[in-house]
C-alpha cells in the first residue's frame, strides 16, 4: 500500500469549502449538537452516562442550620486576657480574687484549654476540655459544667 504524504487539506487548498458543502456548513452549532451543556438528557445522553455520571439527580442530605448543633468555643488563655474587660462592662462578676464566668451569656458554650491561666476564674460552661479544667484549677478557680460534656 502506498503512504499517503501529503495531508487530504492540502488537496483542498483553493477549494473554499474543504468538502462540508457550500452554505456555512461544518461551522456554528448546529454542528456540536447545541450550544454549551445542551443535549445532556437528550441526544448527549450516552456522554453523560460515560463521564458525567453524577451530573443529575440529587445528592445526600444537607441538615437545616437551625437543626445542627455548632460548638463555639473559647480559649482558657483568651478568658484569661479578657476577663477585666468582661468585668468593667458587667458581663463577669468579681466576687473576692474570683471572677465569675457564665459563657452561655458571653455567647460561647465550650472552654478550651490553649494558653496560659494566671486569675482565679469560676467558669459555668456546656462543656470544657481536660485540659483546660487542669489550668484552670491549677490557678485556684474550677469549672462548672452544666450539663455533662461527651
């Protein structure tokens, strides 16, 4: 068999259509089956079946946000700072050297125990990491959990 050297499109040099016929034909859409995305319940369909296969349809099931329980949560050591402010604007009770800490009314329901504890602080919360009691305890204060943490 004899190889072929020259391209077919060299053959169509001169010609102005290249062999797709006279009016516009091989050019717009109506060539790709639609513009964009279109054709993929219909005519597309075995494209999507092969790479698309999760195109439609719906997916799992996403909880509504007022259902979902979020943890916020503070730091012992970011308590620890904050804690004369809290106090000069009413939100903590200075009872002694103690500091009286409700966190459900400063907006938090979880103590974390990253950084450093130096005042006596009474702290009222939802949950509390070991952590974060031991620091606690260590400066003279206690945590007080409300209802039992998991």
């Amino acid at each position: 068999m004899v190889v072929r050297r020259e391209k077919k499109s060299k053959y169509y040099r001169g010609s102005r259509t290249c062999g797709w016929g006279r009016v516009a034909q091989h050019r717009r859409s109506g060539r790709k089956g639609g513009r964009g995305r279109v054709g993929y319940h219909k005519h597309k369909w075995s494209w999507t079946v092969k790479y698309a296969p999760d195109w439609y349809g719906k997916h799992g099931f996403v909880r509504p946000p007022q259902v979902v329980f979020r943890w916020r949560a503070i730091n012992v050591g970011e308590l620890d700072e904050k804690v004369e402010e809290l106090a000069r604007q009413g939100l903590v009770e200075k009872v002694g050297d103690e500091y009286h800490v409700d966190l459900l009314k400063l907006g938090y329901n979880k103590l974390t125990g990253s950084g450093r504890v130096t005042k006596k602080l009474v702290v009222k919360a939802v949950a509390a990491t070991e952590s974060a009691v031991e620091k606690v305890k260590e400066a003279g204060g206690r945590v007080e959990l409300s209802v039992k943490s998991e």
